[in-house]
C-alpha cells in the first residue's frame, strides 16, 4: 500500500518577511504594496490551485498583511457560515511552538471577510474565534484594535488588516522572530488557495501543521 503526503510536509519552509518602516495605510487599496513584500507561491506545495496574490510585512507596530483575489463579480459574503463565500481564514502561533500538536494560549483564528461588517454590511470585518482542544485557550482580542479594509474594482476584490503588536498574546515585532502561519483563501469562482499548509492536513486544530515565517531587516 502506498502513501502519498503533501509536499508542503516533505519539504517544509521558512518564509522571510521584510520590515517596512512606514506603516501601511489599511485602507483597501494595495498601492503601497510592492513585490518585496510578495509572499512566495507555497499553494504549489499543497496541491491546490493559485489565485491569490499575498503580501505580509511587519514593524515595531505590529503585523500587516494583504490580499488580492482576481475576479468580475461582486463579493458574496456570508457572516453565519464565512467558509460559503468570499472569505480569508488565518491561523496564527506566534511563539511559533511547533512541537505539540495542540493549539496553546499563542495560537490564534482569525475570520476575515472584504465585506458584512457596518450598518451598511459592506465594509470589511474581522473576528477570532476558537480553536478546537487547545491547552490553552489564547485570551480573545478586542476586535476594535483590529484594523481592516476592503476594496473591489473590475480586477477582484482587495484585503488589508493589520494587528497591532499588543492586540495578540506572544507577538514580538523584532528582526529573527518567528511565527507559525497558515491561511485559506475563499472564493466561490476559483476555490480554495492554501497557504502555509494543505488540504489534507489537519490545519484547523493542529498547529504543527502551520508553516514558519521569520521577521527580519529593521532599523539599522
């Protein structure tokens, strides 16, 4: 009998993240974003086609992360079961343990959609939930230090957030800090678009499972 195992188990990766001194206007529009801050293509290592482009970078302020999904239609959000539309999933470690296979207090799930949020539902919004049998559950953040924005035009839909240094337990915004990182990008029209770990892994409640990213550059 023979086993098949996802690439992104056999050749596991460190991405390296670059600093960026002028914080990010989360404002939707990507502008600001340059391929220096492209993150590599690592769907090709889960075996799921790619139609997202990803962009992360980091400062003493916090984390900063952008996506830009191609597409004609207007986005379908659904706030009840986020995995039916346009959504991004993020799991994230920030002490980066990767030696048990069991959320701690470090590991953290974010829900983020381009729209649902506002008296008028179209802006964007952004929550945590939990995660399944963790040691320790992480404290849940206040959403209103979170910060997010969307914007779509005839080329796709567009997502920036940002997490503010103190808003997530563990979080050390210095140059050689490592976190463990995964995300799944939705979209009804093109599918699933993993990054960081794959379809067959138990990402959602195994953190061992989520790749590594390193922050480096900085001042001086």
């Amino acid at each position: 009998m023979s086993h098949e195992f996802p690439a992104a188990v056999l050749f596991p990766t460190i991405v390296r993240v670059g600093y960026v001194e002028r914080t990010p206007r989360v404002d939707g529009s990507l502008g600001e974003w340059g391929d220096d801050h492209l993150l590599p293509p690592l769907h090709e290592l889960a075996d799921s086609e790619g139609f997202a482009r990803l962009w992360m970078a980091w400062n003493e302020g916090g984390l900063y992360l952008a996506l830009h999904v191609p597409g004609e239609r207007p986005v379908v959000v659904n706030r009840q079961h986020p995995a039916a539309g346009d959504s991004l999933e993020l799991f994230l470690d920030t002490r980066a343990g990767q030696t048990g296979h069991r959320p701690t207090q470090f590991c953290h799930h974010f829900w983020a959609l381009p729209a649902g949020g506002g008296p008028d539902r179209r802006e964007a919004i952004i929550w945590q939930t939990r995660l399944p049998r963790a040691l320790r559950r992480a404290p849940l953040v206040d959403e209103g230090e979170l910060r997010i924005a969307a914007g779509q035009d005839e080329e796709g839909w567009a997502l920036e957030v940002g997490f503010p240094a103190e808003s997530l337990l563990g979080l050390e915004t210095r140059a050689g800090a490592r976190l463990a990182l995964a995300m799944v990008i939705r979209d009804p029209e093109h599918g699933l678009h993993y990054w960081g770990t794959a379809r067959d892994l138990p990402h959602g409640r195994d953190p061992s499972t989520w790749g590594l990213v390193e922050l480096v550059g900085g001042p001086g």
